[in-house]
C-alpha cells in the first residue's frame, strides 16, 4: 500500500543492484521501498546533505 504523501517515480535498475538490495532489505527486516529510501538519505547524509527524520508511521489500525 503506498503511504500519502509519499512520491511515486518508475525507476529502471540494474537486475544486479536490484538483487542485491532485496538482499540487504531481507537481513535489515524493510521492505525493499524502505531500503532504497534509506539508502538514498545515508548517501545524501555523507554529501552533507541534511533532511527532516522520516516521518513515523503508525501500525495498522493505530490513529495518529
């Protein structure tokens, strides 16, 4: 399910580095949308690149 807000883009990878993170998803308990959006702040984190913490998301059926 696809979280409001959240922008939504096709993205063409390399069958390689898309295996690679399912990989690192699994031993990192997120799912592989979780992962590439981690990825993406740690590397803009090490440009110096600073950004708002992800915002928390709610178990299902918990109000915010």
């Amino acid at each position: 399910m696809a979280s409001p807000g959240k922008k939504h883009f096709p993205l063409r990878i390399d069958p390689a580095v898309w295996a690679e993170i399912e990989r690192l998803a699994a031993q990192e308990l997120r799912s592989v949308n979780a992962q590439v959006e981690f990825l993406l702040r740690e590397a803009l984190a090490r440009r110096g690149r600073k950004l708002p913490p992800p915002a928390a998301q709610a178990a299902p059926g918990e109000a915010n």
